[in-house]
C-alpha cells in the first residue's frame, strides 16, 4: 500500500523538520546560481510535488503554483504562491497551454507506477505552452543501485535515459540530458556550508564524483512531433 496523504505532514516532518532552514538556503542557492536560467521573465511556474516550497518560494516567475499532496505544504508556500492540493496524476486546474515551466525535484519517484508517471506527464504536456519546459531532477537509479530503495516512499525507478524516452512517448522533445547532477540527499549526510554548494556547481567535474541525481529538461514543441503515436497534425 502506497503512502496516504494523512501520513505526509508526519512523514515531511520526520524528513525535513530539523534541517528546513539550511535547505531554504540550498534552494536560494540553486534557484539564483543555476535554475532560473530555464524560467524566462514574466513566467507561470509551477512546482509539481512542491513539498516545503524550497523550489517556488525562491525561483522568479509571476505567476506560481506548488503542487503537492500533502496538505501542510501550504503553510509553507510564500503568499505569492498558489497552492494546489490534488493528486498529480488527475486533471490539473490550469487552462490548456497556460504554463511556461513545469519544474519537479525528487518527485517522480514517489508516484505508485509508470500509469500514474505517464497520467501526470499528459497533464505537464497539456498545460504547458508551446516551447515552455518541464525540468526534472531525481535519484538516478543506474548511479545509486540499491542506494535508491533507502527512502520508503519510492516506489518508481528511473534513469536519465528511461525518463528522457518517457517524455518523449508523451510528445516532449529533449534539450538537455544530464547523467549526474547533484549529491543524492540532504537528509543523512554531512551538511557542507552553504558556500560550497555554490563551488559545486561551477565544478562540472565534481558533479561526475559526487553527483547521484539526473537532470532531463525537456520542452513542448509548437508542432507536435511525428512519433509515439501523437498526431502531427
């Protein structure tokens, strides 16, 4: 049986609670120094599985939206931030083609099956305007091994390559595949100073040592692509 939403206040709280200040700092680090370079100005963004609001409380954009099942995430989400409080993998509540980027970090492997990743990658295709990006980050199983299964709640293997070919059967076009990106987690390791992450990401090939987690960006083309079954019109 998969988690229950009724667990996940629990469950985030054991995870994160002692350390929710220093990753408020990671993620300020990471939005400014690497990630808002996908987000052009004036963007709709939202954060699928947006947890604590790391990601959307410290990225630009004008219009945000935190996606999470979790129903505490809410309290933790800037006022500027839209709070949708539903499973992923069911109809969104955002017109056709009304976001610029879709952004998800250590999410996609807590869905319950490929079904359910399949479901919420339509719903990111749907939603997104043409040429606007979805952006993964995730434990990539071809590095970690059985490194991946230390976290209860994963449920959903993936590797750069097998979630890059995913997109792509849901009509996105790759931009960008990147094998080993960042460390695998902030929970139960030593915690650098906050500088250093600054030095990581400027260190490419640190990223080949230490990094653990896959970076797929991918984008909605203005004409759909002629394969995996979707109309080229």
């Amino acid at each position: 049986m998969n988690i229950s939403a009724d667990d996940l206040p629990v469950q985030y709280q054991l995870r994160f609670g002692k350390m929710a200040a220093y990753r408020d700092g990671v993620w300020k680090i990471l939005c400014g120094e690497f990630f808002n370079r996908y987000i052009p100005d004036n963007a709709a963004v939202l954060d699928l599985g947006c947890g604590w609001g790391e990601f959307i409380n410290n990225t630009k954009g004008v219009t945000k939206y935190g996606m999470d099942l979790n129903p505490d995430a809410a309290s933790h989400l800037n006022d500027d931030v839209t709070f949708v409080n539903q499973d992923c993998s069911t109809r969104w509540p955002m017109d056709d083609n009304s976001l610029d980027v879709v952004f998800t970090s250590n999410f996609l492997e807590h869905l319950p099956d490929k079904a359910s990743l399949n479901a919420t990658m339509d719903e990111v295709y749907r939603c997104l305007k043409p040429e606007g990006r979805i952006v993964c980050m995730g434990p990539n199983i071809k590095v970690l091994g059985g490194h991946y299964w230390d976290f209860y709640d994963h449920y959903t293997a993936l590797t750069e390559e097998s979630l890059a070919e995913g997109l792509q059967l849901r009509g996105f076009a790759i931009d960008q595949i990147t094998e080993r990106f960042m460390p695998y987690t902030m929970v139960r390791r030593w915690l650098p100073p906050l500088f250093v992450v600054k030095v990581y990401l400027r260190l490419r090939p640190a990223w080949w040592l230490l990094g653990k987690q896959f970076l797929v960006v991918a984008r909605k083309p203005s004409t759909p692509l002629n394969y995996a079954g979707r109309d080229a019109g």
